[in-house]
C-alpha cells in the first residue's frame, strides 16, 4: 500500500504512515529506523532533514525522489535487525517449548 501512496505522490499520507511507526520503533529500541522515518516524514511534507523548508519543495518529483531513497534506507536499517529478532525469538520460543 505505502509503495502505492508513493506512486501517487500521497506525501500527507506517507507522512503520516512515517510519523506512526518512529515511535513504537523507538520503544523497541531501533536505532537507524526512526531517524530514517523522520526523513521519510520531512522529506513528504517538503523539508529538509531538520524540519526547515526546502527550497524545491513544490518540484514533486524530486520529493517522491527523496522519499523513496529514504524509503530504501529504511527497508535497509529494519533488514538489519530482522535476523536477530528473529534469532531472539526463535530461543524464546524453544525456551518455552522445554
């Protein structure tokens, strides 16, 4: 659906989606995830990394430009922590099957 959202050049969506997962991938202690949400969600309003307007922000193929590469960036930093969740909660599970 997002993939969709980005297609369309929805950025109030994608903002909102982006703003919605930085705080629970904070509470379960990603690091990289978050910051590379906040870029997803300045970058779809039209901001640069710090929250201040950027100055081609009405050129909307550049935003959907600038949103996907943090997009990646994201899809990325959650690939790397994928693997030892998933390790962690395999031995829980083996833990509790004994």
């Amino acid at each position: 659906m997002a993939m969709t959202k980005l297609e369309g050049k929805d950025f109030e969506t994608i903002s909102k989606y982006a703003s919605s997962l930085r705080e629970p991938s904070e509470a379960i202690g990603l690091i990289k995830v978050p910051d590379g949400l906040l870029k997803v969600e300045c970058y779809s309003l039209g901001q640069n990394e710090d929250g201040t307007e950027a100055p081609d922000s009405d050129d909307l193929d550049l935003r959907l430009e600038r949103v996907s590469e943090a997009c990646e960036m994201v899809k990325r930093d959650c690939g790397d922590v994928e693997g030892p969740f998933r390790e962690f909660y395999e031995e829980l599970e083996d833990k509790k099957d004994d």
